[in-house]
C-alpha cells in the first residue's frame, strides 16, 4: 500500500533545505497550497484507478507553537507567532513548513516476511539535519502508532536518536527487493556518509543519511545480515543536489532504474543485488553520456514510482517535467520502445511539490503489507471515492490559494490550520495526535 503525505495548509516556499537545488531556487516564491493539496490528491486517484492500494498520511500541525515556546517565545499562541514572525523569520518559516507531506521521508518499512519476529517494522526518521524536518518525528510517530496499533503485528519503534550520527531521512534512502510480502526479500539501505571512521564524504551539501543510522534500522527490524546489502551515495552526487537517494534511484519488485553516477561502486553493487536478489533481477542504468547526472536532478527523473503490472512490467509515474525537457523525454521514449522492463509512462502535474524538490516518489511511503495485516490497520486513512471526495471538499473549504513569507505571521493562518486538522482526523477517524489535541484532552 502506498501512503500518500497530503500537504498541508501552510505549503510554503522557504529555502529551508541546503543542497535542494529545487527549495533553494524557489525560495520565497509565492505557494499555493489548495493546488499542492489538490495536485497530490489526484495522484493518489490516478494511482488508486490503476489498482494500487492506496492511503493517506495527515499533513502536520504548523505553525509548530510548541516548538518556539521551546526556543524562548512566550505568551498566547497567536503571540507567539507574531513574536516569532518580527524578531526571528526564519525560525517562524521552520516551524511553519509543510515538508511532512513527503511521505518518503516518513519511516523506514520492512515487511514482516523479512523480520526475525514476524512483525511489519517502522523506524520513523529523525530527519535531524535541518530543524523543518526534525520537527516531524513525534507526530509521525503518534500517527504512525494510531494507523499500525496492533502490537501483535506491527512494530512502530522510536525514532533514532537525534544526533547527527544517527541522521536517517527514512525510505528515500532504503529499497526493498522481492517479488511479494510472503517470503523475505532484500533490503538495500544507501548511506551519504560514516559518522566514525575515516570515508569519502561531501563537501559542499550535507549527506543527511550515516551508515550507522542504517545498520541501526537493520539491526532493531531483526533483518537478516545476508539479506541486507550497505551502499554510499557518491559524494559527488549530493554536492550536485542528490540529497537523498530516491533522487537518483528508484527500486521496486526485481528492477532497479538509477543513474551511473548514485552508487560508489555501482557495479559491485548491482552484482551483489542481481546474486541476492536472484535471476529476477534487473537493473536499467542511464549513463551520463546520455542524461547529465545535472538533467536527472532538475527533471527529477528518478523520483519517479514503479507500479508492477499484472504481465511482469512496470508503469513509471514520472514528474511532468521529464516531458518538457527534451533528453529526458526521448530517454522514457527509447525506455518504453524497447520491450524491456518499464512498459508505460505516466506523468503528473506536481509542480507546487516539485518546487520544493518532492516529486512523485517523495510523496509516497510504500508499506508491503500482508492481507492479514492490512485487515489490522486503521482502516479510516485508506483511499476510496469516498475519501477522495471528502477529502477535495476538505482541501477546498479550508486551503488558502496563495501563501508568502509575510502570511505565515498571521495568527488567523494557525486558527485555520488547527481548524482544519481537526476536521481532518475526524473524516479519518484517527485519535487526538495534534499538539493543540493532545493539550486539549490533558494528554
Ligand atoms: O527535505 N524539501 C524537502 C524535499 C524532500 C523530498 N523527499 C524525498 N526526496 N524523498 C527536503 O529537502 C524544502 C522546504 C522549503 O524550503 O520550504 C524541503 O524541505
């Protein structure tokens, strides 16, 4: 099941990510939330019309009051936006981010099939490299715990801790191989650097995911050594705006579709995937020669999502801009004329999150389930025509059409967050996961 992250009502344009060409471009350019939330929302239509179980994940509250009460800002709520917005911008625009909506980042998943108790395995991420994004781990934690509630079959553990040597940004740096969820698969984890010992690292741009941050995941899902496989992203790479791997790589099923320059030791790579994964295996590797590592990023070709078909190929739900850049488009062209493994294309209208560097695959986290364990999670959050409809007419009478750096000062701007969110986890039927609930209930 794919769980989609909706974006939120204070979708903005920040600047907040070092080394996202995209949000670093697009900084301060005028957002228009309805259109993020609406834009997502039909690709999860689109999706669910081809077959795919889908489901949502709830934007976040922002702006995150509890967090600037923290960093010293007192009073009323609506004060302290107000005290933030004039003696500190750049912290209120933190807090106000709706960078959740990138489901990607949401968790590390590994199906029961592949861990040692039988369970389904979440490890939230810690985000911790840049403050908008640390801020997400507790309620994605609370929410992840209200959808994945029965002990006996899932286990949401706590994020790691939050220090830079556990930095983990969650699925956007993990793929799990395998044909199904009802034997183990393999799990490849990609790393931007060590946190201890000497290695290859960037220089420019953060790597945000450590090693150790994903041997830590391996070890607490109970996965098995062997079927575990450690990869570093090329450090050239990040410092050219691959920030996480689902940049420049995307896994699914028995195909890897990557770049020639996302892996240090590519080809040693594929080999021991194509050895653990077995004769299934297949990989499509573009060479630079034929689309400039610099191309890939800008059009975001690899963010792409790998739907399987019934007949053993795949759909690629691809960003639109890969059709209005020329080498992009006749690659996806020469791709799916040529009988192998990617038999469709199917491009989307994402431009609100892909100002921001989240296409299709950021907005996605992907959760092999059993039919055992999807009968056992929160069914409220899944995806069907009546969601669908409920949640276009939620997104309409409660999105704003133009948000700016100066809006997120306005105390109305938090009223109708909150106002919003509350509906929202009554259409979903989740439980109080809100700050503003919780304090609201005593919890
Ligand atoms: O963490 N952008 C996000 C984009 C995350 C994309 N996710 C995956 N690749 N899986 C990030 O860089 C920009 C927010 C701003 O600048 O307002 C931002 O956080």
């Amino acid at each position: 099941m794919n769980f989609d992250g909706i974006p939120g009502p204070t979708h903005s344009y920040s600047g907040l990510a070092q080394g996202n060409l995209a949000a670093e471009r697009n900084a301060r350019q005028v957002a228009n939330p309805r259109e993020a939330a609406l834009q997502g929302l039909a690709k999860m239509r689109a999706l669910a019309s081809l077959g795919i179980a889908q489901a949502v994940l709830p934007p976040h509250e922002r702006p995150a009051v509890w967090v600037l009460r923290a960093v010293g800002f007192r009073g009323r709520d609506d004060d302290v936006v107000a005290r933030a917005g004039r003696e500190a911008p750049e912290l209120l625009a933190a807090c106000s981010s709706a960078a959740a909506m990138w489901a990607a980042n949401a968790a590390t998943v590994s199906p029961s099939a592949d861990c040692a108790d039988g369970r389904l395995h979440f490890t939230p991420a810690n985000l911790v490299t840049h403050l908008h994004r640390a801020i997400e781990a507790e309620t994605t934690t609370r929410v992840l715990r209200a959808i994945f509630a029965a002990r006996t079959r899932f286990d949401v553990h706590d994020p790691l801790p939050a220090v830079p040597q556990f930095g983990d940004e969650g699925a956007a740096n993990h793929t799990r191989f395998g044909a199904g969820t009802d034997r183990p698969g393999i799990e490849l984890f990609v790393f931007g650097r060590r946190a201890f010992g000497p290695g290859p690292a960037p220089v420019r741009y953060p790597a945000r995911q450590t090693r150790e941050a994903s041997e830590a995941i391996a070890r607490r899902h109970g996965l098995d050594p062997g079927r575990c496989l450690f990869a570093q992203q090329r450090p050239d790479a990040i410092d050219a705006g691959v920030f996480h791997n689902d940049v420049i790589a995307v896994g699914e099923g028995t195909l890897l579709f990557c770049h020639e320059r996302a892996l240090v030791d590519e080809p040693g790579i594929l080999q021991a995937l194509a050895r653990l994964v077995g004769p299934a295996f297949q990989s499509i590797v573009v060479r630079e020669a034929e689309l400039p590592l610099a191309d890939a990023v800008s059009t975001y070709l690899f963010n792409s999502q790998l739907i399987a078909r019934r007949d053993g190929r795949y759909v690629l739900i691809a960003p639109a801009e890969c059709r209005a850049h020329r080498a992009t488009s006749e690659l996806l062209d020469r791709l799916t004329g040529d009988g192998g493994p990617i038999a469709e294309v199917i491009v989307f209208d994402l431009r609100q999150s892909m100002r921001n560097g989240g296409g299709p695959a950021c907005l996605r986290l992907r959760v092999p389930m059993t039919p055992a364990e999807r009968a056992a999670m929160h069914a409220g959050v899944v995806f069907d025509a009546r969601l669908d409809a409920a949640l276009d007419g939620w997104i309409r009478a409660h999105y704003r059409d133009r948000l700016e750096a100066p809006d997120l000062r306005d105390p109305a701007l938090l009223d109708e967050s909150r106002r919003a969110l509350d509906e929202l986890t009554q259409l979903l039927g989740l439980p109080a996961v809100y700050p503003f609930q919780l304090e609201e209930s005593g919890g």
